[in-house]
C-alpha cells in the first residue's frame, strides 16, 4: 500500500526537490510541509527531513531549523510513534530538536567533504529492519561539513546499551565517535544518518542502495 | 579637480572628453561614477568588442541572445539549456574565500535571472608555483569559497580543471562557470524594460558599501599594494542566493514579471540602464527607496555598491503585490524604486530631488571602443630542439592528487549526477527525457605558453574529444578569455589569434560559442599571465546509464593506445625541467572529423558489443600519467616491456586509451571504424601498450 510521505522544507534546505523525486519513484505519496505551518498528523504516514543548509548554518547547523513552528507537529507526530527519517541537515535538525541524542559537529579535517561511503547495518530496527539486515553493507554518498557525531561517554554508553547505533562508517570520513553514521532514537521511530539515500536510486548514480530507505 | 577625478574613476582624458561630447555638456558630479563603471573594461568590453564579433555564428538550436546574461541552447522535446563563464581573478587574488565565493554566485545569478533553474557548477583555475608568497592560502581560499557557496545554494559542483605555473604566482585565475536546465513549463525572461507605468523592482538582499568600484578595480593591472582593495571585493551570502533562486523562479512560473535582471558588477548603475537600453525605454529610479545595510551611503556608493544577491525587475502594477508576497515568503524585500516613463532617459531621483536625467544609450551604446595594434599570428614559440630522452620515469611525473580540492565540493546534490570530478568530465541526467548532459572545461596552459593558436585550438578540441570518447555530441561552447595588458602587442596579438582559433574551432564542430566574458589586465608589476582563454561547453548522449568507465575496471585486460597525430610535445616534462620544449605541428590532421569519429564510437561498440571496458583520453604527460589517473581500486598499469620511458611520457595530441580483453577483435573493429582517417595519412596508429595488474600491496 502506497505510504503518504510528508517531506519538510525549511528556508535554505536544498536536497527537497530531491527527496521528492526519490518518493514519487518509489510509487508513494508526498506533499512538501512549509517550516512555517503546523500541520495534521493524522494525514501523513511518514516524515522526512531532507538535507541541505537551512537557516545557512547560522549560529549552529539545524539550531535555528529546530525551533521552528513545524518542528511542534513533528515532536507531535514522534511522541504518536510515527516514523520519521532525517538526513544530513536533517539529522542535524533532529539532534537540536531534541528528538534524537548526542550532537554533529565540525568534521575532524575542518573541511566540508563529499565522497562515497562504505556503510555497515548495525542494527535491525523494527522500522527498517525489514529491508536492512544487521551486517548488511551499503554503499551511499555523504557531503558535509559538520558530521562528526558527538556524544558523552554516557550517551555512547546509553546508544549502545539501547542498540540505537543504525549505522555505521567502514572507513570513518569525519572522526564521528564509534564511526556513527546514523542512529535511532530511544523509541526506535526516529532515524537519522549523514550520508544521502536519496542520492543513490540508480546504478548510474554510482549506487542503488537508496531504495533500502524507502 | 578634473585630473583627480580622472584618476579617481579611471578614465582617460580622451574618454573624458567623449563622455562631455556625447552629453553635450560637462559631467555632473553623480554621473563620473557611471561612466566610470560603464566605461571600464569589464563592463564595456571596449578593447575586446570589435573582435568578439567573431563569434557570431549561430545554428538551429541556439538562438541569437544578445545582450542577454546567457547563452542558450534549444535541446528539442521541450528542453533548454543556459550556461556562461565568468571570470573573478582580482577579487580572488585580494580575498580568495569571497572572491571565489561571490564569483560563483555572480555566474548562477546570470543563470537564474534568465529563468533557468541552475543545475551545475564547473570551475576553471590557474594557481603559481606552491612555494610562491600566499599560494596555499589563496588556493585553500579558492576551494574554501566555491565550496562554501556552491554546496549551500545546493548546486552541485561537477567538473573543473586546476593547473599549476609560475606565471601565475601573482595574478590567479579564478573561472565559474553555471549551467540551468529548463523544462517545458518554464518562460524565459529577457532584460528588456517594457510598457509605460510599469513598476521597477529592487529584489533580494539590502545593499552595502562592500564592493563599490569593484568593475573598475577589476579593470587595472596590479601593484604591489592588493590589501588596500580589499573593500572593493564583495562578500557573499550563498543562504540569500538560495532564497533569491527559488522567489525568481517562482514569479517567473507565476508570469508576474515583464523582465529581469541581476546586479553584477557596477551593481544598481549596469542592471538599470542594460534593462532600459535593451529595452529602450526609461525610467525613474528613485535612489533613497534602495534598501541598505548602512543608512548613511551617498547616492554615489549606492549606484556603484557591488553588494551581492539582488536583482532588478520589471513588472505590471497589477502584478506587484503578488510578487511581494512571494517574495516575503522566501523572507525577501521587494521594493519599487521607479516607473517606466515615456521619455528614453534614466531619471535618478533622491527622494523628490532630481539628480540626473540621462539616455542609457549614451553611456551603454557610445562606450569607447578601442581597436588595440595587434599582429598577425605567426607560429613563433615551435622550437625544434631534441631533448635526451628519459631512462627512467622518477616520482615528479606522478601524477598530482587533487582529491583534497573536488572532495569539498558537493558534487551530488540535485540527484541527477552520473559521473563528476574522478572523471575529465561530469554527466548529469536532465530530468524530462533522462538524455545525459556533458559538462567539461578546458584550455591547457602549458600549450598556449607554447602556441596561442594551437593553444586555443586546442581549448575547444581537447574537451570535445573527450565528450566524444564517452558519446557526448558537443552542442556549444563558452568562454572566459583570461589575458594581459591588452595595450602591449604580444598579449592583443595572443588575444586575436586566440578568439580566432576558437571560433574557427567552433564552427568546425558545429559547436556556437554562445556566451563568455573578458578578463584584461590580468598582470601585475608588468609580469602578465600566461594567455589562458578557459572554455566551458555542454554536450549530449542519450542516456547516461551505460557509460563507459574512465578508470581501469578489472586486472588482466590489455590496455590499447589509439593516436591520431596533430601535435606531439615534451610539454610536461619541460614544464617541470626548465627546457625548451619540442613542439611539432601536422597540418594535415583533420581533428574535427577525428572527434566526430570518436563520438560516433561509442554508439559502434553498445550496438555491436565491443568489449571495451574503459576509455580515457591521454593529457600532458602521456600514456604515463593517465595510466597513473586511470588505476582504481588497486588495479593498475603494466607497461610493455618494449616502450621506453620516454615514450610514455611523450604528449601526442590526440590519443585515447581503451581497457580489453579482446585485443584482435577490437583492433580490428577500430581500423574499420577509423578507416578513412587510416588510408588519408600516417597519423592514425593503434598499439597494445600494456596491460592491467593488481597492485601488490
């Protein structure tokens, strides 16, 4: 059954029109959701937060983004156990929002970077657990700046204590701590990784592992 | 008085007194500044403009644009492309992060105010030698730039070119280039001012002192004394230029607006009176309604602020509140500033005080034109001279990796990339009938230090060549010619046989130079650059899902070497060593017709399953290096035991490498391909020069 997908647009997201194009040809519904406006719950089935640089990375990536008035229905729309996926600038928005745990920060190069990454499943969540397999590995371009994952030793500890670590690098690209490339929340509805599903659809892309993400 | 302003805005007593002809009357103080930016270099194209007219050809999918921002091709099914490059040397050199950055933005600008949704980003850039006073910084400055702004407006930046001489330790070159993508469903928007009461628009960001005077500083040599210039260089804010993208798309799909146009250099004094001129129509423009970062600025600094992201519109009353709206929902001013009247002058207004009433067309039409002494083009620089060949291939020919620049680009963004910077050039796939775009850059300086017009010959060649071995029909062509001081004879001679080369080139490959831009001066304490007129041009293919690979795929496959010979040289090894080089020239080469062969190939070996599993054009440096380029994955080259070293690093022009498994057959299959290249002359060869291994590790 074809899912309705509600993709969010922030001033300054960028990879919108993109993640658009991957839902639709994917066969499922989607309707964009302006930062601005609050919106029903009861009519999406799935949100996702797209990439790119809302707010131009002022005062930090997703700080801004995070405190605006459509983040209320997605902290609605998670407290209902609904799943909600974030990518790059959206797992940045997330962590700010406070719906996942731990920070992303500066790259370890000081250096934005863009180039494809080997990943590694480390966890089958219930959500995507039906396409990922744990130990599966995937391969998916990252482009950012600020991607390094940060947590305390007890937020680690606690991750890991709670399988939340998703995703994680081969080859680490940005000194992210435990090579985390994605994690779930606690309740297990709340995904996130830095890497772009969205761009690896096609095998002429480089990649066709998006479609596990969808 | 008279000779201080004649220094302070640049022009020369002549100008000064064709300025006072053309008005009938002497200068008021508000109109120095525009002839002063209206009359430089950069925006006049005075000492370029009689020879630019050499590229007025023109075929059946590109219709003549003239005076608009961007050339455009028509791709058929609906589809169009707009793309230019631009330079941004002087700038870069005084503030590399901001100059690069707001080189880019200024380039997208030209793309969107046409109505095209930008969709890729190249770069063309020339740095000196490593250990020359500021060269790390300004070339981690550069990169830092075009990252910054490319990767935030979210265009992916997909292709580009760095090369490396001492003859740019002093002056870098810095070169954008933007391509848009438009869809059935999107207009066109020209500049043309049109229809009497119509509203004149200010859109985007506010304005600042930052940049003011920028087209005229753009426009001189350099002294020792860059830090003072500093406030001539704009600052860019790449968050505003994403904003501005999506509400100028927006209107523009709305059919609100009558004409646009961005605010580039000379600012608020170019767009405005390109929009009447082009139109010929004017307008009020009343100053004191211009939006600004400091409420303090002179009419003077306004006119002249080069303050980036904004635009100049024009629109119906009716329409201006609805334009309003979308503009404040990208969190954007829109204010009017004037109206268009019924006489022809541009009237400047601060507040209800009238500061001039002038016709556009004086200035923009009547700018001087200066036919610099140049000569004929001779082929100088091709000295005979042998060199002892090379026993043995040491660490200074590996080839340089540059990962560290192309990794911090975005190169994926938009979701349409199919091959960018490991490759020599980028495919992104357009969105209505999935056809692959090809996007390259080009221009080798090591070749135009030897010969302008091979050099530039070969600006246009090379990279279709390369188009072609991956199936990609070269469609048009820009350019962005970095030169000298134009006022020396050596460097307008250069020029000449340059701008003649390409167009020749061009209209050999069928292929219209559609847009472009000059970049003069380029020459500090009297040391000018190697002549570099960059190229940029698209391409198509019909599909990008089966392209062949340009690294090695697997180990254990021969690797071919297929030459046709134009031009051999020594050139990267002289350029590393000092010497003079051997430089030698077949004028018999047809090049065209070998690029039309190559293109023709690719559709050859999908239709008839040739077994080729890689195919990589050789650059400078030879077989040697673009072996080294192509090995992947750990998979590398093996030569031939037979070929010397020299050999290997011998430049022919042209020559590709292919990976097989099937040597006789695709031999064979080549010499029938090629066969009326073969039977004309010697130039044609096909060797097997080695083989794909596993690196041990």
């Amino acid at each position: 059954m074809s899912k309705k997908i509600g993709i969010v647009r922030f001033l300054g997201t960028n990879c919108d029109a993109d993640v658009m194009k991957w839902v639709l040809g994917s066969g499922q519904q989607a309707e964009y959701l302006w930062y601005q406006d609050q919106f029903n719950i009861e009519n999406f089935d799935q949100i996702i937060i797209p990439g790119g640089f809302s707010y131009g990375d002022y005062l930090r990536c997703g700080a801004m983004a995070a405190r605006s008035p459509v983040m209320k229905s997605v902290s609605e729309f998670s407290k209902k156990g609904k799943p909600i996926l974030g990518i790059c600038n959206g797992f940045q928005i997330l962590c700010e929002a406070g719906l996942l745990p731990g920070a992303l920060i500066k790259n370890e190069s000081l250096k934005f970077k863009d180039e494809w990454a080997e990943l590694i499943v480390a966890e089958e969540k219930s959500f995507f657990g039906k396409q990922m397999k744990k130990k599966q590995t995937l391969k998916l371009p990252i482009a950012h700046g600020d991607g390094r994952y940060y947590n305390t030793g007890d937020g680690l500890k606690k991750l890991q204590d709670q399988d939340q670590i998703w995703l994680k690098y081969q080859k680490n690209p940005n000194g992210s701590l435990l090579d985390i490339a994605g994690i779930t929340s606690e309740s297990g509805n709340v995904f996130a990784l830095m890497p772009h599903p969205e761009r690896a659809v096609f095998q002429w892309m480089g990649s066709s592992d998006g479609v596990y993400f969808l | 008085m008279m000779t201080e302003n004649l220094k302070k805005y640049r022009l020369t007593s002549e100008e000064y007194e064709l300025a006072k002809k053309s008005l009938g009357r002497e200068l008021k103080d508000i109109e120095w500044p525009l002839f002063s930016a209206l009359w430089s270099e950069h925006c006049s194209y005075k000492s370029s403009k009689n020879h630019l007219k050499k590229f007025s050809f023109r075929n059946s999918m590109t219709p003549d644009m003239d005076g608009e921002n961007a050339g455009i091709i028509d791709l058929g099914y609906g589809e169009k492309i707009a793309f230019k490059m631009e330079s941004h040397n002087h700038p870069s050199f005084i503030e590399p992060v901001q100059g690069a950055a707001t080189g880019v933005g200024g380039i997208l600008r030209d793309i969107f105010t046409m109505g095209a949704r930008p969709i890729a980003l190249a770069n063309y850039l020339c740095f000196g030698e490593k250990s020359a006073p500021r060269m790390n910084d300004l070339m981690s400055g550069v990169v830092r730039g075009i990252s910054m702004y490319g990767n935030c407006v979210g265009v992916p930046t997909v292709t580009g070119q760095t090369n490396f001489n001492s003859k740019y330790n002093q002056n870098i070159l810095v070169n954008a280039m933007a391509v848009g993508y438009f869809s059935e469903d999107m207009p066109l928007a020209l500049s043309k001012a049109k229809g009497l009461g119509n509203y004149v628009v200010y859109v985007g960001a506010k304005t600042g002192r930052d940049g003011v005077g920028g087209a005229s500083m753009a426009s001189a040599s350099f002294d020792n004394d860059t830090e003072s210039k500093k406030p001539n260089v704009q600052i860019g804010d790449p968050f505003f230029e994403k904003l501005l993208i999506e509400a100028c798309l927006e209107v523009l799909k709305l059919n609100l607006v009558v004409a646009m146009q961005d605010m580039g250099a000379a600012g608020l004094t170019s767009s405005s009176f390109e929009m009447s001129a082009n139109g010929e129509v004017g307008f009020t423009l009343d100053l004191k309604s211009v939006p600004l970062r400091d409420a303090t600025m002179t009419p003077e600094e306004i006119l002249l602020s080069e303050s980036q992201e904004r635009m100049l519109l024009v629109c119906e009353p009716k329409n201006y509140e609805k334009i309003k709206s979308v503009f404040s929902k990208w969190n954007l001013d829109a204010t009017i500033l004037g109206q268009i009247h019924n006489s022809k002058n541009i009237q400047l207004k601060w507040g209800d005080e009238i500061l001039t009433e002038i016709d556009p067309n004086v200035i923009v039409k009547n700018a001087p034109r200066y036919d610099r002494p140049f000569e004929k083009w001779v082929n100088e620089n091709k000295v005979e001279k042998n060199i002892e060949p090379l026993k043995k291939i040491n660490k200074k020919y590996q080839k340089e990796n540059l990962n560290w620049i192309y990794n911090q680009y975005d190169q994926r963004v938009c979701a349409r990339t199919a091959q960018a910077c490991e490759s020599p050039i980028a495919f992104v796939q357009l969105d209505q009938t999935k056809r692959g775009l090809a996007i390259a850059v080009g221009c080798r300086p090591e070749i135009m230090k030897m010969d302008a017009q091979i050099g530039a010959l070969d600006a246009v060649y090379y990279p279709a060549f390369q188009m072609a071995l991956q199936g990609a029909k070269i469609l048009a062509v820009t350019d962005c010619l970095n030169f000298g001081n134009p006022q020396k004879n050596k460097i307008m001679s250069e020029f000449v046989a340059s701008v003649e080369a390409i167009a020749k080139a061009s209209l050999e490959l069928n292929a219209p130079v559609i847009s472009g831009n000059v970049s003069f001066y380029n020459e500090t304490l009297t040391e000018n650059i190697i002549s570099t007129p960059a190229t940029g041009m698209v391409g198509i293919r019909d599909s990008v899902e089966d392209l062949i690979p340009t690294h090695f795929t697997s180990a254990y496959e021969s690797v071919l070497c297929v030459t046709y010979s134009w031009v051999q040289s020594y050139v990267y090894v002289t350029e590393k060593e000092n010497q003079v080089a051997q430089f030698n020239l077949d004028v018999s080469a047809n090049v065209p017709q070998f690029i039309e062969l190559c293109q023709l190939m690719d559709q050859k070996i999908k239709k008839q399953d040739v077994s080729i599993s890689a195919i990589r054009s050789c650059g400078l440096g030879g077989i040697e290096l673009t072996t080294q380029k192509m090995s992947k994955d750990l998979i590398i080259f093996e030569k031939a035991v037979e070929l010397n070293s020299d050999y290997l690093l011998k430049d022919q022009f042209y020559q590709f490498l292919l990976t097989t498994t099937d040597v006789v057959g695709v031999t064979d299959f080549l010499n029938e391909h090629f066969k009326n290249l073969k039977n004309k002359n010697q130039l044609f060869k096909i060797e097997v020069v080695g083989q794909t291994i596993e690196a041990k590790i």
